[in-house]
C-alpha cells in the first residue's frame, strides 16, 4: 500500500488535475490512496466567505459565486461535453449537490461558534477538489472510489485544531478501506461524535496522508509538491536553497516543528511509530528521487536550514514590584496561554522578566493582553519574525540579523532562533 499526497498548487487548474493522471501513470497507481488538498486558494476564498457570513452578510452570495465559478472553469477545461456526455452531467451534477449543501447551511445554521461554522464551510474545498479530480480520472479510465474521509477520521471537537480519535479511526479504517483499489479522499478533515466536520489545522492534509498510513501500514508515504523536495530554506524569502536529499525522522519533526512550511507537525509522528518512510517530491517531475525521510538517515548535505515565521507577537512581561518570576508565575501565564488558545513558539525568562513569542490563530490577543496587565507590566511586539536556524553557524547567523533590529536570540547546541524586526 502506499499513501500520494496532492497540495492545493499540484491542482490550481485543469492541466494540474490531467499532471495527477500523468504521475500516477508515470509511477503506479495499483494499492494506491491518493489524498488531495482544495484546488489552488480555494481555502482562502473560502475563507472570505465564512468572513462575509459573519460580517457581511450583502457580499455573502457574491464571494461564494466566486468560488463557484473558479470549479466550473475547471469542469469546463476537463470535459468535454460532446465525447462525455453522461460523465460531464454526472460531474456537473455532483459539484452543484456540494454548492447546494453548502447554501443550505448558510441559510440555516443557528450556531454563532466560529470556529464550528468555520469547520463545517471550509471542508468544501476538499469536496470539491476530490470529487472533479475522482470523476476526471474515471473518464479518462482510471478507476478508482471516491472516500468521504469524514466517515473514516474520527476526531473531538476542537473545532480548527481537532485531535484524533486513533481507535475509532482505526477501526472505521480497518473495516471500511478497500486496499485493492486506487481510492481518493480529502486531506484536512475529520467528524466528531456528532458527525459535524472537524478540520486537523492548516495544511493538515499531510497528517490525513500520515493517518491513513499509520492505520493501513503502508509501505510509503509520498507528498508530491511544486519544489523538487525538502529545500533547506523557504525559495520565497531566501536566496540560493538547497536540496537536503536524506532527513531522519527527528530532524523532520524538529524542522516541522519550528515552522518548515512542507511538512504538517503532525504527519511524521504516527510514520516513525511504524517507521514507515515519507518522501517529498515535485510533481513537475515525478522519476526524480526528492528527499527521502526515515530511520537512522543523517542530514544530507549536511547544511544550515533556515525556517522563518511572519506575523507573530512577542509578550514580553515583567512583575510590577520587582519579584522573581517563578514557578507560579509561569503555570498561571501557561494557563492563560492556554486558554487564549496561543501558539507558543519562543519562550526565555530572567529572574524578572518573561518573553513569549507566539502566533495569534484565534485573534485573542486583546484579551489575553487585558488578563496578563492585571499582575504584570506587559509590553507586546506585534507584526515581528521569528526566525529559527538548524545546524547553525555565524555566518548564518549574520544573514539574518542584517538590517534587522534583534528582539530576542536564543541559541542552543544546535539551534538559534531569532525575534526581529526591520530597521
């Protein structure tokens, strides 16, 4: 059995749904499930209409118009509607019943919970996206059963950020999975107890591919990307990266960890409890070898790897009479951190004095701030880059601090990370 992973740019048009026929002829599809993203930016069109729902209500029909549109362009592009008759009214038909589902809960949802009404809207894009490229493969005679992975990923209901259910899931995997056949699903989604759709994070498709793996003991796992592999920096704000041709697990999941954009946090855990290989390669060019991550493999070359994240916070606090910051004081900033629901990222801490960089996912931070000034002096950093350098040097150093103004640096045996902002 092995897993293939599609990303959102692998399927931002017609001619990328035809490259996912191309690649699986190219590589094999038999024993195959392939899980896929929403096509191009679908998540943030979306998005823009979970926005509307809530805040503008007049814009509503006009940006879910648009999303509409952008999938029948891709219809249009792919069938043609004098060889395939009966297949294009079955694809049209198809993606207007999910347009319909997704207007009457619009229409008729009571729930003001945003993060429920996000979860239960954003999922379309993956509906979508694996329902056109399932029809699309059919037609051209690549056979293959399209999976509702909500009926098989069972998670709670911590809507945006859900946690899964690894025995339920396991268990609707075992029974209800066809091996024998090339399957597609959705990347990102889950249910809960209730059967209302959950979501595993942004850019949970990795970890929906890591799941099904997990559960099936597949052979491999394969993300298919626009880059040729895992690049030691992000193309998009560092010049001249490198492919790094062989991670471990546990150089992954640190560089997951702090932030590397192509891999989930999530994905490599349940792959290195199963020790079951992940590999990262361009969909451009599929018989290229990419980056190859598993057990007892060392960083190959053996380089700097830089990770930055934008638009992160730093809180800085200190007590109001001088006291240490001590235990105490830590749990109760923790729980508050907790509670507003705070991606931690960087933390130090003098006697007294305390330093949080963190990413506001959930827009708390006013809150959080007004609870924090009640027992400490607080000053926060907002719109800073948090940059994180592995296997660093002081060159590499230099690169980043340069027509910067540090906030914060951090420097342990192997890794750096580094609060700036410009001049």
């Amino acid at each position: 059995m092995q897993v293939f992973k599609f990303g959102g740019a692998s399927v931002k048009d017609a001619n990328g749904v035809k490259n996912i026929a191309s690649v699986l002829q190219k590589v094999g599809y038999k024993k195959t499930l392939v899980v896929v993203s929403a096509m191009g930016k679908t998540t943030n069109a979306i998005e823009l209409v979970i926005k509307n729902y809530f805040e503008n209500k007049t814009e509503l029909q006009s940006s879910l118009q648009e999303v509409k549109k952008y999938h029948n362009e891709i219809l249009l592009d792919l069938f043609d509607p004098d060889s395939y008759r009966d297949v294009n009214h079955q694809a049209f038909k198809k993606i207007n019943t999910l347009f319909d589902e997704l207007n009457s809960f619009l229409k008729t949802n009571k729930s003001p919970d945003y993060n429920f009404v996000y979860d239960q809207v954003i999922g379309y894009g993956e509906l979508l996206s694996t329902t056109i490229i399932s029809e699309y493969l059919n037609t051209i005679g690549i056979k293959n059963n399209w999976i509702d992975v909500r009926n098989q990923i069972k998670t709670d209901n911590y809507y945006r950020r859900a946690n899964v259910n690894w025995s339920d899931t396991q268990r609707l995997i075992s029974s209800k999975f066809d091996p024998s056949v090339l399957n597609i699903t959705q990347g990102f989604l889950g249910s809960d107890e209730n059967n209302f759709t959950t979501t595993l994070g942004r850019e949970g498709s990795d970890y929906t591919a890591a799941i099904y793996a997990y559960c099936l003991n597949a052979e491999s796992v394969t993300i298919w990307k626009d880059v040729p592999g895992v690049l030691n920096a992000d193309p998009r704000y560092f010049e001249n990266s490198q492919l790094l041709n062989k991670i471990s697990y546990r150089e992954a999941i640190e560089l997951a960890f702090y932030g590397a954009s192509v891999i989930h946090p999530k994905t490599l855990q349940p792959l290195q409890g199963k020790e079951i290989p992940l590999f990262v390669k361009s969909f451009l060019n599929p018989e290229a070898p990419g980056t190859q991550i598993g057990k007892n493999v060392t960083l190959d070359p053996m380089i700097p790897c830089f990770i930055v994240k934008k638009k992160q916070i730093l809180i800085s606090l200190s007590s109001l009479d001088f006291s240490y910051i001590v235990e105490e004081n830590i749990s109760e900033i923790f729980t508050l951190l907790h509670r507003y629901k705070m991606k931690v990222d960087v933390i130090q801490n003098s006697a007294i004095s305390f330093s949080v960089c963190v990413d506001d996912l959930y827009n708390n931070l006013d809150k959080l701030l007004h609870h924090l000034k009640a027992k400490f002096k607080v000053t926060s950093d907002e719109n800073v880059s948090l940059y994180t350098i592995r296997h660093y040097n002081q060159s590499a150093i230099n690169q980043i601090e340069i027509d910067k103004t540090v906030l914060l640096k951090q420097l342990t045996q192997g890794t750096v990370q580094i609060v700036v902002k410009p001049l």
